[in-house]
C-alpha cells in the first residue's frame, strides 16, 4: 500500500502494469518515459532478456508536484507477462495502489486476455486485494492501430464482455506503440488510485 | 472526508496531472531534434538530386553543428559521424566514388530520422538500427578496399579531432561503446538492487 509520511507531507504510489505477455506494457511505460524524461531527475529500469523481453520488472519512478499540500510520488512498474514468470509477478505486485491492465486487442490473444486478469485477481487475493470491491483499476485496450494492418482485433463489446462486465472499470482503447492513450490512461489510473488514498490524506 | 471535499481532490488531481503531462507535448528535447534534422534533411536530399563539392560541404558542415548537439545520444552520434565520413570520401573521390556511397548517405541518414523521431524506440531496436548501419558502412569499405587494391587502412572511415580513424580504432571505439554500454547495465542492475532494499525498508518502518 502507499507510503504516507504524514510529518514530510509526501505520499508514494505504487502503480502496476499488468497483462498479457507481448501485450505493451513496457510499451506503455517507455512512451510515458519519453515524454517526460527531461522533466524527471529518475531513469527508467528495465531488465530484459535476450529476446527483449521483460525479465523481472520496468521500473519509472517520478514527482508528480504538490496535491492538497502533499508531494506525491508515482512509481509505475511493469510485470513480465509470461505465464512462467507468476512468481515475478505476484512479488512485484506486492504493495500495489492501482493497476494498469493491458490488454491485447488481438483475436488470437482473447484467451489469454482473460487468463491474465484472472491470475490479477488470484495475485491481488494473495495480499488480500478484491479487485472488484473499489480496488483503482484501469483497462486499456492496446493495439487498436493494427486493425489498419487487416490484423483481426476483438471488437470492443467482446472484450468489455470478457474483461469488463464485472470490474465496471474505465476502459482505453489505445496503440501504445503510437501513443494513442498512453497518457490518458496514466492519467486515469493515477487520479483514481489517490482518489481511492484520499482517506489517508487528511 | 466528504463529498464535495473529494470532488475538489479529484480535480485538483487532474488539473494537476494535465498540467505534468501537457507541458511535455509542446517542449523538450523531443520537440526540438526533429527540428534540427530539418536542414541536414534537406541536404541529404539535395545531394540525392545533384552531387555537387558545395552540397557536401554544406552536408559536412551541418553534421558538425550536429554532432556536439547530440553528444549525450551515443548512437545517434555514431551515425551522424559516419554520416559525415561517407560524405567526406564522396567528396575526395567525386565521380570515382563507389556507387553503394550515396545509398549509404540515405540510408544512415534514414535511421537517424528514425532514431531521433521515435521516441518510443525499445534500446535494443535503437542498437539494432545502428548496428546494420555499421555492418553495411564495413562492407562499402571493403568494397571500397577491393576497387582501389589499397591495404585497409588506406581508407579513412570515421573521424576523430585529429584526423582519420582506420578500421582498427574505429572498432576498438565501438568495443568501447559496447563496454560502457555493458557497465551502464551493470550499474543499473546494483541501482535497482539498492532500490528494492530502499522499497522494502520504507514499507517495514
């Protein structure tokens, strides 16, 4: 959970990207990296494979400014998406304030959609998180941009259907590889995670 | 904390957030090196039209502007010096350039605009752009060698402040690079480390 130092008036959130393997999570977090890279004293961490892949975690840490007198600190992580790496994923998630889920629009990855926010649920039940009890949640929708590409994508009520018809969650469709929503979604799940803090605020 | 209290958070929140996340579409670097590439561009372009001695000296020129610019790019700059060694060789040898030396000025070029202007661009594909740049500027100079029967280090290949590098210093130079490259990995790894421990501490107390 957050780290509030009530006497240093400064609050850090934790922020997870979580979702399919190959789905652009670290996409995401390297668009937003680029954006703001020459505003941030932090660098962004990833630890890769040899296939590109993320191993352990990306990892962006940042300064937000001041909301009602606090500093607010955001660290966005990534997880590794591969199913192999659940251990990984359950470690990194641990502390987590809100999380990103990025979901593949791709048809052939709808299975794998939903197996991924499945093993989300499982591992937020771990540390006693019910993502569908007022935990700050943020769907996207990547990849919409490959539809330009004649790559069949899942239509939107299909994967509102599939992901969405219990968590009631805001939903992005996004090409994070162009930047489409990147941002909106960062910005989303940010404002909801310390709207979901704002108890411990006062 | 009641409602209209958090509606005010809420706001306060997303002007907050707009605010840090604007500023950085409209500024920054980001912004700034496409438009610097503009006029190396057009030069690029102009010797693709008529290869003339001003061109490339024009085309020369610019690159030395450039290259302090993007001293802090390792890979954008390693491109804009082999940018600028083929343009040299083009303009010393004229019409008895190879003819793979213009495509090589475009296509270096090219991925320079591509590294400059997506900034989104994952390191490893960043490296594996410069790195088919480096293997097909080896090749034209082996070709090079090959046309003239000269010993290898006859042709100049990359610059340095004093002159010329040959193939041996232009290799040790990248080995360099990779090494640097290499260590910055190492010293990330041991920052993350320190991180996690830091992460940890801060959640126990």
């Amino acid at each position: 959970m957050a780290v509030i130092h009530i006497r240093k008036k400064e609050v850090q959130i934790k922020i997870v990207y979580v979702g399919p393997g190959r789905g652009g999570k670290t996409t995401n977090l390297e668009y937003i990296f680029g954006k703001i890279r020459h505003r941030i004293l932090s660098d962004m961490v990833s630890i890769k494979t040899h296939g590109d892949r993320t191993l352990f975690f990306d990892f962006l840490p940042f300064e937000l400014g001041q909301i009602h007198g606090y500093k607010i600190k955001t660290q966005l992580y990534t997880v590794p998406g591969q199913v192999k790496y659940n251990a990984t994923r359950k470690l990194v998630l641990k502390g987590v304030d809100g999380v990103v889920f990025v979901a593949d629009s791709m048809e052939v990855m709808r299975e794998k959609n939903i197996a991924a926010l499945k093993n989300l649920e499982e591992n937020l039940a771990f540390y006693n998180i019910d993502i569908y009890n007022s935990f700050p949640i943020v769907l996207q929708y990547n990849k919409r941009d490959l539809a330009e590409n004649g790559v069949p994508l899942l239509d939107i009520d299909t994967m509102n259907d599939d992901l969405n018809s219990e968590l009631k969650a805001p939903v992005f469709e996004a090409s994070a590889v162009k930047g489409d929503n990147v941002i909106t979604t960062a910005k989303k799940a940010i404002s909801n995670t310390i709207v979901s803090l704002q108890d411990q605020l006062v | 904390m009641d409602n209209s209290s958090k509606e005010n958070l809420a706001n306060d929140i997303e002007n907050q957030l707009d605010d840090f996340f604007s500023a950085d579409e409209t500024s920054g670097p980001a912004g700034a090196e496409p438009a610097s590439l503009e006029k190396l561009k057009s030069m690029v372009l102009s010797i693709d039209w008529e290869i003339t001695e001003s061109c490339l000296t024009d085309l020369i020129d610019e690159t030395d502007t450039l290259l302090p610019q993007y001293k802090n790019d390792r890979l954008s700059h390693t491109l804009l010096r082999m940018l600028k060694a083929v343009s040299r060789y083009i303009r010393r040898r004229q019409a008895q350039s190879h003819p793979d030396a213009i495509k090589r000025v475009m296509s270096v070029f090219a991925s320079l605009e591509k590294l400059t202007g997506s900034l989104h661009l994952e390191e490893e594909t960043r490296k594996g752009i410069v790195a088919k740049e480096i293997a097909a500027f080896k090749k034209l100079k082996e070709q090079v060698e090959l046309q003239r029967g000269a010993p290898a280090r006859s042709i100049p290949m990359a610059e340095s402040e004093g002159g010329y590098v040959d193939r041996d210093k232009f290799e040790q130079a990248m080995s360099a690079v990779e090494a640097r490259l290499k260590s910055e990995v190492k010293d990330l790894k041991f920052q993350l480390e320190a991180l996690q421990k830091e992460l940890d501490e801060m959640r126990r107390a």
